[in-house]
C-alpha cells in the first residue's frame, strides 16, 4: 500500500471504519490490523480481536510502538503482551484483586535483616534535631537552657525521624518467570512485566509499588559514582551519616587550610578540582587528597563545593526551599530565627546532619577570619546558591532569591550551635 508508513508492515490496511476493521477481522480472537482513522486523517489505531469483540486503541509511534505506557520494537510484540495482559485480566480478575492483601513484604528476610542494621546504625550514629525557642535578652538572642538542650523524644509532638528512603523503580523488562518480592504474585506480560528498584534491586509489580513502604536499602555495588548521586542513597550505600566527600574534605581542610586566605572564594585549577571527583567516583573512601598529591588547599574547598552544587537534590532541599525563603524575608530576628529553625526540622535527616556538620565547620572557619579574610557574610555569599535551589529554575527568580540565600547560611553559621 502506497500510504503505509515505513514504520507498519502488512498490519496496515489503510483508512478504514471500525466496522470494516470488525468486518475484517472476522471474529479470530487474537487477529489484529492497524488502520487510519476516518474521523482524523493522519492518526492510527490499533483494531485486535478479543473476547468475541474488536477492540480499538490509538496507536503511537515514537521510534517504537505504544498504546499506553509500554514501548514495543514491533506492533506483533505489543499485540503479544497486550493479549496476555487482556487475558490475565479477563480470566484472573479475583486473582489480582487479592494480589496486595496478605503481602509477604514486611516477612522477608531482606527486610527485617536490614532494619535491624540500620536501627543499629542510626541509634549510635545520628544527631537528632531539637526544638529551640528564641527570646532576645539585652539585644542578643538567647535560648533556654532546658528547651535549647531536649531531644526529640522530650518533645511528644515532634516526630521521630529516620534516614527513610523511597525506592528508585524504574519500568524494567525481566527475562524468563518472575514473580513480585511485595506480594509474591506471579508478573506477567512480555516485556516490562513490573518496576525494579535500580537502587536496591527490589523487584515488584508496578500497583504494588505504591504499596513498598520508604525503606530503600541501597546496595553500594548498584551505586555507579559518589557525586551527582542522591545525598541521602549515598549515606545509607556507605552506611554512614553524612557523605564521606563532606567528612574527607571538611578534615583535609582543617588540617592545613583554615588560614589560607580567601578559603571557598578562591578557585582552585578546575582540571584538578575535576581530578578529585573521578577520584571519588572511581575509589569512593580511599581516594586520596592529601597534601601529597594536591598541594593547594583551594582544589580540596573546591571539589567539596562542586559535590554539594552537584547535588540532584539540593542540601537545603526543593520541598523547603521557599520556607527558607519567606524566613529570610521576616524583619523581626527572633521569629525570623523560629521559622528557620521550623524549616531545618522539615530536612530529611541525612540532609539536617550533613547542613549541620558543614555550618560548624563554617563557624570554624569564621573563627580564623583574620588570617582567611573570610566571615559569615561572605560565607553566605559563597554556600547560598550551593546549598540552596529554587525548584523550578527561573534565572529572574533566583537573581532575586540571592540575598536571601546568603542571609539564610549567614545566619545559619552565626547560630549553629542555636539552630541546630
């Protein structure tokens, strides 16, 4: 047929009605064609006969073909997985009704073996963050004493939290049998049976994961490099509670840097600065940046500010990015300082301990001004954009966001040991 796309093959009958594609059909259930549509020239559907009824979708192409979320190399594969899935559907429809009631998820032994390390860890290595309240006193703030110093298990309101983390499933294609690790149902279809966390490896139907609880336990073999890669899936890799870069370079740097003039304002060669984050990537926690090997303290301030910058999301994370924004915006210094205390309690943990940890080694470096010519001012002028990032990347909006950025870290460092 001259009309055909190249992209069809004899499945394609030109334009056709629905009932000259039922008519041709003639009633074999599995028989399929594609036609073009009367009603809108130009557009295709997919006709398959099923259950003693023509069935039509609108059928796509895009360099491979598709009705709904599933991509096929050839229409004969989509037609394929798509009578296996009628059929499930028609044949089993109680069966997978059931599929979620009595899920084998929570008694695997990848499962409790897991929580039970991470409980562990968390329980010797986590800060909690405490809730603080502000008062002024002869012009300065102030807290007290006994609200200052409580933990969350002092405060009943205030939620305990843990390094939860959602699971990265992606649509995944599985050769032979497979069968769901949630409901331990069978996943049927040809191609893209279910989604595979490509952080942990947990395999599952796709409705059931909307069931998995935020339990990702990452697996450090999946994790293919340190930088650019979610903060919070790095920690619980390394089993740590911060980002090893974070903790190497923050040593490296008080031991031979706090003096050296202009520490996080100047630039360190870029190709070194490079050098050091293939070094992360390829040797993780035994990458070496010693003295040794990378004389310039600048290179080390360097790399550690480009991890962070790195970042897909942002220390100061996109879900409380304009909480921050709006305390900064607030005259009053007293609940200015609540409302950025209240947005650093909405932090995921491993992002609260990582801002922490950096903001005293930040004070620390102000406390060497003399010699580094660096304050908190123009500490906040550097880290503002790095630890802070607007969801939706509008240049005007964050030209006008930058000094509240830098108002937010400056008063982040000046009250660590306050916020924090």
């Amino acid at each position: 047929m001259e009309t055909r796309p190249k992209y069809y093959g004899r499945e394609f009958h030109g334009m056709l009605s629905r009932e000259c594609a039922d008519e041709l059909l003639g009633g074999a259930d599995g028989a399929y064609l594609v036609r073009e549509s009367q009603r809108q020239p130009g557009t295709h559907t997919l006709a398959l006969r099923f259950g003693h009824q023509t069935l039509n979708y609108r059928l796509f192409y895009d360099g491979k073909h598709f009705v709904g979320e599933k991509r096929f190399e050839t229409v004969h594969d989509l037609v394929t997985d798509g009578l296996i899935t009628l059929y499930i559907e028609t044949k089993a429809a109680e069966y997978i009704a059931k599929m979620t009631t009595n899920p084998i998820y929570e008694h695997l032994g990848y499962t409790s073996l897991l929580k039970d390390k991470m409980g562990h860890r968390l329980s010797r290595g986590r800060t909690e963050p405490r809730r603080v309240t502000f008062q002024r006193e002869d012009s300065k703030i102030t807290t007290s004493p006994l609200v200052r110093h409580s933990t969350l298990k002092d405060c009943p309101s205030e939620k305990q939290s843990s390094y939860d983390k959602i699971h990265n499933f992606k649509v995944h294609t599985f050769r032979g049998p497979h069968w769901c690790e949630y409901c331990a149902n069978f996943m049927w279809g040809l191609i893209a049976q279910g989604v595979h966390c490509s952080d942990c490896g947990l395999n599952v139907h796709k409705q059931c994961s909307k069931l998995v609880p935020s339990d990702c336990q990452p697996d450090l073999r999946r994790i293919k490099k340190v930088f650019s890669c979610d903060l919070t899936t790095l920690v619980k890799a390394h089993n740590t509670t911060r980002p090893m870069v974070v903790d190497m370079c923050i040593k490296e740097i008080e031991l031979r840097g706090l003096q050296s003039e202009g520490l996080y304002r100047v630039s360190g060669f870029s190709e070194h600065i490079e050098d050091v984050r293939l070094a992360f990537d390829r040797d993780g926690e035994k990458a070496d940046i010693s003295a040794n090997v990378y004389n310039d303290i600048n290179i080390i301030a360097g790399a550690l500010k480009l991890y962070l910058r790195d970042l897909p999301i942002p220390v100061i994370t996109f879900h409380v990015y304009s909480r921050f924004i709006q305390a900064a915006k607030i005259p009053n210094p007293d609940t200015r300082l609540e409302a950025i205390h209240e947005g650093l309690l909405q932090l995921p943990p491993a992002h609260y301990e990582t801002l922490r940890y950096l903001m005293m080694h930040l004070k620390k470096v102000t406390m060497f001004e003399k010699d580094n010519f660096m304050n908190s001012e123009n500490l906040g002028i550097v880290f503002g954009p790095t630890l802070m990032q607007p969801p939706e990347q509008n240049a005007l909006a964050t030209l006008n966001d930058m000094r509240h950025q830098k108002l937010i870290i400056q008063l982040l460092i000046e009250h660590e040991d306050v916020l924090f």
